[in-house]
C-alpha cells in the first residue's frame, strides 16, 4: 500500500501549528517546556522563523515534527557550521 507522505512549514500551512504542538506535547518530555530559556524563545521559531518548522504528514494527519535552523548554516555560509555547530 502507497502512503502520501507531504512536508509542509508553519509558513505554507500556518492551521497546523495546533498539530504541531499537539505532537510536540507527546514527543518532548516535560522537563524542556518548563526550561527558561525554552519558556523565554520557543514560541519565536513559530513568528520569526516560521519556514523552517516543519511537519510532515499523511493524508492529513500529522506524523512527524522539525524545528532547526542548522541547514540554513550550510547554504549561508558553509564554514559557520563548522564553527559553531548547533548539536554535539
């Protein structure tokens, strides 16, 4: 059986943040919600960023969540990653 798969941002489809937060409350445990900094910035990615979250899903039911900014690095500016990689 074929799936259809589709990616979309926050910036396309900006209804699907309420999934993409439902599927964020399942995924992450609690602990990081309740982090300062977290608490202070998360909800910026979804204005300032809001092409760069993404939600992946199938027949219109959300499957899967991303939220990076680490392959913006790479087509700005491939040496930036190198020196200052966003993840160990």
């Amino acid at each position: 059986m074929e799936r259809n798969y589709r990616r979309f941002t926050v910036k396309e489809r900006p209804e699907l943040m309420e999934e993409i937060d439902r599927l964020h409350s399942i995924g992450w445990p609690e602990f990081i919600g309740a982090d300062p900094v977290t608490v202070k910035y998360w909800n910026k990615l979804k204005t300032d960023f809001p092409g760069f979250q993404f939600i992946m899903v199938e027949e219109m039911k959300g499957l899967a969540v991303r939220n990076d900014l680490e392959h913006l690095l790479v087509h700005v500016r491939p040496s930036l990653k190198a020196r200052y990689p966003l993840t160990d």
